[in-house]
C-alpha cells in the first residue's frame, strides 16, 4: 500500500507540474521573472492555478501517509507527517482566498491568501528539515537524510529572499523567480520521497 500512496503523490505532482507549465505559456501577460505564481488565480485562468493548488494539496496527503506507512518504526517522523497535513490543507484553501491585485486597495480575501501561502511553505520547508533529522538517525531511507536537508535549505533560502524582498528593490523586481526556485525545490523533494515510497 505505501507504493500506491506513492503513485498517487507522484500523480498528483505530475498534474501540478502540468497545470504550471500550462499557465506560463498560457497568454496571461504575467512574468514569471516578476510576478508571483498566484497572480495567475486571479487571471482569466484561474482554473489552472485552481488545479495546481488542489493536486499540490492531494500530493501532501498522499506522501504524509506514504511517509508514514513506510516509516512507521522512525519514531522522528510525526512532525514531518503534521507539517504535510498543514500543508496540504492551506494548499487546498489558497485558491479560495485570491491574491489582492498589485496595486489596488486591500480586499476581504487578500490577507488569508498571504497567510495561507507562508503556511504552506514555512510548513513544506519544516517537513523537509525535520525528515532529514529523522533520516539522520538510521535506518530504513538513512542515504536521503542529505537530499532532504539540501532541498529544505534551498526552500529555505528561497522564502528568507522572498521576505527580505519587500525591502530590497532589486529582490522585488525577482519575486517571481525566486518563488518559482521554491516551487522547483519543494515539488523536487516531494518526488524524491513519493519516488521513495514506490520504490
């Protein structure tokens, strides 16, 4: 069973992938250099960015049991197990609550938006982190302690530029890609551990 769990993780991350790809090629007239991932909810292709949200949401669920299944004798592991479960849910909410549009005067659903997204990857940087101390300490999985302490410095690295980039004019005109590099490395270390569970 916890290859199916992986199956279905990869599947899911399969369809985010896809529905991004879609998105940026997609006549939206948004920069992937500038503008951030979620001001596609609020184009007229907000269901892209909708599918996006909601498999990146499954993919969390399917590897928290995944995870759990294939590791269960680490007794380090409820913490990763918790931080996917918070991840999947503001992941599932975000698309709900719709970024303000850059420049305009605050709405009703702008501030939960922000809200969700540093909990989703402040949630998917700590289970990457805490998966990799629980590998540390042996056992089934030990060799991939480093991959996901590396993926969760890169989440890391990317969310501390995001947050200093309100500050910084050079950082803010980056904003995009510096959230799609967090995007690239959480999605990477979520098909290294759904690639794990199926192996």
């Amino acid at each position: 069973m916890t290859a199916a769990y992986g199956i279905v993780a990869l599947a899911a991350l399969a369809l985010v992938v896809a529905s991004l790809a879609y998105l940026h090629i997609a006549p939206t007239g948004l920069s992937p250099l500038r503008d951030p991932v979620s001001q596609y909810g609020i184009t007229p292709f907000r269901a892209g960015y909708r599918v996006a949200t909601i498999a990146f949401a499954l993919a969390g669920l399917a590897l928290a049991v995944g995870l759990h299944r294939a590791l269960r004798a680490n007794t380090h592991l409820g913490v990763v197990v918790v931080m996917l479960f918070v991840f999947a849910l503001a992941r599932a909410l975000i698309s709900w609550f719709p970024m303000d549009t850059p420049g305009a005067s605050p709405t009703p659903t702008g501030r939960p938006h922000g809200l969700l997204a540093i909990t989703a990857f402040g949630a998917a940087t700590i289970a990457a982190f805490r998966l990799a101390s629980a590998l540390s300490h042996g056992g089934r999985w030990h060799s991939l302690a480093t991959v996901s302490s590396a993926l969760g410095w890169v989440m890391l690295a990317s969310l501390l530029a995001l947050m200093l980039s309100r500050g910084v004019p050079a950082l803010r005109e980056r904003f995009g890609a510096i959230e799609r590099c967090f995007y690239l490395s959480a999605i990477g270390w979520f098909a290294v551990f759904a690639v794990a569970c199926v192996a």
